[in-house]
C-alpha cells in the first residue's frame, strides 16, 4: 500500500463558493425536455406535465442554477414562440440538432418547472439569427413589471409579476462553424457589446456572461477572449468556458487526469482577463463561468448517423461508466480550487442530454456521474479550503508527471462541517493518507464516503440501477485509507 500525508490549514481560504458552481443546463436537445423534465401523460407526471421521478433526482443534487435553452439550440430560437397559449405555438424545424420543434414546452413551462425544483434560470439570447433588439424585448418580457407592450404581454400570458431573471447569456459558442449565425471575433465583439448595453438598459441589475471560446483547442482560442473582453468588458460581468473530455483511444492514466488540462484552460482565461483589466486600468474583474462541462464521447458515433425532422429522438445519450465517475470527481475539485474566479458552471446537461439522471418510459435512474456530482452540490457549500499534498506521482502521455491523488476542502461554519474530497487515481494501489488538519477544533469521528472498488466499465441502467454507488463508513484517527481508482468525501465536525 503507498502512503501519502496531507495538511490542511481551515483558514487558509481560496474563496467563498458562489453555490452557483454547482448549476446545470436544460437545453432543447434530445430527450432533455421532452421525455425527460417534461412528459405529460406519463404515470409519473403532474399536472403540469413534470415528471416527479425527475423532479425527485434533481432536487436532492440542490442544483441552484439551470441554464437554458441552449446550447446550439438558441442560436436559432426565436422566445416568442415558447411563451403565450400552447395551442397557438408554432412547430418549427430546428437547425441545430435537425428536429421538429413543437415548442409546447418554452419559458413559462420552464420558470415553472424551476419554481418546483428550487432552482433560478441563466436565460440564454440568440445572437446567431437574431440580436440586440430581441434580446432587450425578452429582457423587458421577463423583468420589466408592467405597463409596456412586452410586459403587458407577459402578464396576459397569466404571469403578472416579472421572472426576474438576473443571469443571462450572450449567445452560444458563437466562434463555432457549426453554430448557426457564427462570427469572427470581432463580429461578435461588436454584436454582444451592443446586445449588453441595450440589455442593461432595459434592466440594471441583470449580470452578462459573454461566449468564451468554445473549448481550448479552437483556432482562435485567446485572440478571441482578448477581442470580446476589448469590447464588451464594461457591459459584461463574466466570460464562459466550454470544454468535454474523453477517454476515446483508451488511455485511462491520462484521462483521470484531464482535470489537469481544466486547471490549465480556466488559469489561461483568467490571465487574459486579467491582462485586458490592466490596460484598461480599470477596478472591474471579469469572472469565470465555466457553463458547459462534463464527459462526452460514448455517443459521438452513434449521434453521427441521426434522422433528420424526428421530435425528440435520443441524443447524446451516453452511458457513463465508474471510470467516468472519477473524472467528474476530479473536475469538480479543480472547480472548486478555482473558486475565486469560476463563479458559475454548468454540468452539461441534466437529464437524458450527456447527463447524470436517465430515463424511459417507465422509471428514471442516477448513472454513475449522479454521486461525484451529488457530494460537491450537498458537502461543497462554505468557503474553499487549499490542501497541501505529499504523494508518489506518476507519468501520463497526455500531462506528464501527474500525482496520485488529488484533493481540496471546504469548510462550512453554518453546519460546522469541514468536507474533504479526495480522487485516487492510482489503478493498482491502495493509499493511507496521514492527516493534520490545524484551525480547527475537530470532534467526533469522520465520515467517510467512497465510490470505489468497481470495475472501470461499470454502468448503472434501467434494470440495474444501483450497479455503482457509493458506501459510507465512521472512523476515528487521522490515517484514511483510498482505494485504489477512487471518489471519496471525508466529513469532519467542528
């Protein structure tokens, strides 16, 4: 068994966590809405057409924030046609995943849902086919109280006070070829600066995120930044960053350790933010929101072979395994070390979509992501904590001399609780970790929960839904044994 010794100091903070670290997205994409948050008729719908199996899941993961509709879906989606009787929506081909969009679940059905969730929207604009004065009427459709053509017509749509919607985005990865209405740098700069002003015009009290690149490897990756952020960095209140990670050819070592290259992405946008602040000379920080993350890659062939006009056929519907349970443990703690400029992320997406719940026609499931992603939303409230790590290493093709394990706190003082999440990307040992934990008065034993001990292809489905879940043990000491290839969450009283 190898060893390792950790050291935690509960007052050397990182940062408060803005609880919006542990949001989500919704986007009209596959079964996300129809057949997963929304089916009516099904044994388990409400009145309103929600499953409540669904609404069950994704009440205990707490999520704060969900980001909708889209995703490439917004680029071409005009709000008007979601809001308003449903009887007198349009059914409009969708260009971004080729279906037939019925448009019987839009924003009224969405706020509404959220209101049943316990979760507040991150509203999305179209900035591909559309732009700033449609973007400014939902602004004023959404927030505005009354007395006005776009509010007036939301209160006659049975919604008399504002949604007061405060978070919303500039468009969707608008620097890809494959977004409808895509732009250079500099086309978009310009065209989400004016669509900020007339948005914060309408409302002052709304924050911007602005399209970041879409992932790290895009050609324009920094140039792109740099130009939004000369633009737009008085309007704007965050940046985005999107970024999926597989396992495709196989390499396990280097994929347990892909939180490595997110660590590396969000530091190379905050410099650049940080860089554009100081020949501005301004007081202003730009902050992070990281609002499309997860593991992608089981569907990516099947999803290549797909039936145009089909209304809400599966997509990207993959099958996660424990292995992939891991690197979502791992990239929810590189989150939380960076905590003090990622302000917002979304796990991409919630159900069906790349996400943690499944269903079918019968019943909804966790998959193995569900548990990582549980723990940091329940356990990783408070402030962060940094962790100093003394491990063996080992070395990955992709990032080089990696450690073995990989952890960060976070400290509670409302529940007097100091949570440690731990990752063991060890494949063949065990390791006893020694601990010495100073600030604070500990009492009691500690909990431990772990994920581990599966096979790396293990799955959760429909028939065996609890193929891969976590256990839970009391101890006393300060020596903690991690599994080897292992997600765990130590809980200490204060």
């Amino acid at each position: 068994m190898k060893t390792a010794r950790i050291s935690i100091d509960a007052t050397n903070e990182i940062s408060h966590i803005d609880d919006r670290l542990y949001g989500s997205f919704i986007e009209h994409l596959g079964r996300a809405v129809y057949g997963g948050i929304y089916q009516p008729g099904h044994p388990l719908a409400d009145a309103d057409g929600f499953r409540t199996d669904v609404i069950d899941l994704v009440k205990r993961l707490n999520v704060p924030i969900v980001r909708y509709p889209g995703g490439n879906f917004v680029s071409g989606y005009n709000w008007e046609d979601g809001v308003g009787p449903k009887e007198m929506r349009p059914v409009k081909l969708d260009l971004a995943w080729f279906t037939t969009e019925t448009n019987e679940f839009g924003m009224q059905e969405f706020h509404k849902w959220l209101d049943t969730v316990g979760a507040v929207p991150m509203m999305a604009v179209n900035l591909g086919t559309r732009g700033p004065d449609q973007a400014r009427n939902l602004v004023e459709y959404a927030n505005h109280p009354k007395g006005t053509y776009w509010s007036d017509l939301r209160r006659s749509h049975g919604k008399e006070q504002p949604y007061g919607i405060h978070t919303w985005c500039l468009g969707n990865e608008m620097d890809g070829p494959w977004q409808m209405g895509s732009k250079t740098p500099l086309e978009y700069a310009r065209v989400a600066t004016e669509t900020a002003k007339l948005m914060k015009w309408t409302d002052p009290s709304i924050e911007l995120v602005a399209c970041g690149s879409s992932n790290s490897s895009m050609p324009t990756f920094g140039t792109w930044e740099r130009t939004v952020l000369d633009h737009a960095y008085e309007y704007i209140d965050y940046i985005s960053l999107h970024e999926y990670y597989g396992n495709a050819d196989g390499d396990t070592p280097s994929f347990l350790a892909e939180n490595v290259g997110m660590d590396r992405f969000i530091k190379s946008v905050v410099s650049i933010c940080d860089a554009v602040k100081a020949a501005k000379g301004v007081e202003k920080t730009i902050d992070l929101s990281f609002d499309e993350w997860n593991v992608w890659y089981h569907s990516y062939e099947s999803d290549k072979r797909i039936e145009h006009w089909l209304k809400a056929p599966p997509r990207l519907e993959d099958v996660y395994t424990f292995e992939d349970a891991l690197v979502v443990g791992g990239l929810l703690i590189t989150l939380i070390k960076n905590s003090d400029r990622v302000k917002i992320a979304c796990l991409a997406q919630l159900v069906n979509v790349i996400a943690p719940i499944m269903t079918d026609g019968s019943s909804a499931w966790r998959q193995t992501i569900y548990y990582p992603f549980l723990h940091a939303s329940v356990f990783g409230r408070g402030s962060a904590i940094s962790v100093s790590i003394d491990c063996d290493s080992y070395d990955c093709a992709k990032y080089g001399d990696v450690p073995y394990l990989d952890a960060v706190a976070v400290r509670n003082d409302d529940r007097g609780e100091l949570s440690v999440f731990v990752l063991n990307r060890s494949l063949d040992d065990d390791i006893s970790a020694t601990f010495s934990i100073d600030g604070l008065d500990l009492a009691g034993e500690a909990e431990q929960i772990s994920l581990a001990g599966y096979d790396l292809l293990a799955t959760n489905t429909a028939s065996s839904p609890d193929c891969v879940v976590p256990r839970s043990k009391h101890t006393n000491g300060s020596s903690f044994v991690f599994e080897k290839a292992s997600w765990n969450v130590l809980r200490f009283r204060f």
